[in-house]
C-alpha cells in the first residue's frame, strides 16, 4: 500500500525478498550458472537493439505474442531490477525504450499487412533465435531428459560452461506445448519454419527425431 509506513513494509518487502530469492534455483540460477545466462542476457540485449533497426516489432511493425512474452522479461530486467536495468542502459537504450512503448499501445491500429513475409525474414531475428538455440535449448532439452530419466538433478554443458540446475517441471511443458504447436501447423508451414531455425539450434527441439 502507498500509505503503509515504513516499518509497516519492512515485514512485507522481507517475505517477498525471501520468496523470490528462495525461487532461483527452480529457474537454473545459481552460482555455476550466473555467468553463462548473464552473458547470454547481454547478447541478447544487443541482438535486440540491431533488430529494432530492422523493425520497431519482432516479426513487423505490429506487435505479437512474441514481443509481449519479451516485454514480461524485460519489464523486469531492463526497467525495474537495479542490476539487469544498468546492464540495459549500457548496453541497448533502445530496448529500454521499447519496453516503454510496449507498455503502451494505445492509439496503435495493427493489421495483417505490418507483419514481416515469411520470405523477407531479416537475418537480425535469426541471430536472435541463435542465441536461444546457444544457450536455453541446451537446457530445456537437458532439463526434459532429466525428468524423464528421474533425476535429481540437472547436469549438462551450455556454451561450453558447466550448467546445474533442479529438474523444472513447468520448463519440460513448455517443451511439449512447443511441439504441439508446431505439430498443429500444415506441412507447409513446418518446412519454412525448419528453413528459417536452420543452423540456429532452435530447429533440434522439433525435429522429426524429437517428435517422436
């Protein structure tokens, strides 16, 4: 509350600092694997900006699920947590920036001729999804294994680093409801879509091998 005194938020911000914090090790952050997704984070920062150069949206000049799941993470790490938000300012103002625009979308009029062509797709977002094939397809896919094979605990190697972390149920549904979806698409789409995650890492998680 806006009016709650001072001490009256010291138990509050205590109990939601121990909650969070008490949360990392679920999302695979940890000591062993604090420099790999810091890193990835500050690639993907400038990945980002060079793509905005391209588009002020991922995929066009309107938005779409993919710039919103984005504005969820960002609208912490670049505009809220001290930390992740200097790294930010350094690194990418444009995104930065960004996330305040997508925070606001009034007035904005989208329709389907904004969205970039299947076959005009800017190498910048496969850069993009190059660095989600470097590091967090290694883990979705480590993790999966993992809870299949009744682990305790998560081991593999990302980005030529050790990678440790709990066995993270939610992390293995997402990798099922990414194969579902792609399973739902005509075989058409399934072939661009393989053509366009060529070489980016990405395409491992959908492969025919995967889907069986």
């Amino acid at each position: 509350s806006l009016t709650a005194t001072d001490e009256e938020l010291i138990p509050i911000t205590e109990s939601v600092k121990k909650r969070q914090i008490s949360r990392l090790h679920v999302v695979g952050s940890n000591d062993v694997t604090a420099v790999v997704i810091e890193e990835s984070y500050k690639r993907f920062l400038r990945l980002m900006s060079a793509h905005m150069n391209q588009s002020p949206f991922v995929f066009g000049q309107r938005p779409g699920a993919s710039d919103f799941a984005l504005y969820g993470q960002l609208s912490q790490l670049a505009t809220f947590d001290p930390t992740p938000m200097a790294v930010a300012e350094e690194l990418a103002t444009r995104v930065v920036a960004w996330v305040g625009i997508v925070d606001d979308l009034s007035g904005l009029e989208p329709c389907d001729t904004d969205w970039i062509g299947s076959d005009a797709l800017p190498n910048s977002l496969k850069e993009i999804f190059s660095e989600v094939g470097r590091v967090h397809v290694p883990a979705l896919l480590a993790n999966a294994k993992s809870i299949d094979d009744g682990d305790k605990q998560v081991e593999t190697e990302i980005d030529g680093r050790l990678w440790v972390q709990k066995p993270f149920p939610y992390q293995a549904k997402c990798l099922q409801w990414i194969r579902q979806e792609f399973i739902r698409l005509d075989q058409s789409d399934r072939s661009r879509l393989l053509k366009f995650l060529d070489g980016t890492g990405c395409e491992v998680l959908i492969q025919d091998d995967a889907l069986r």
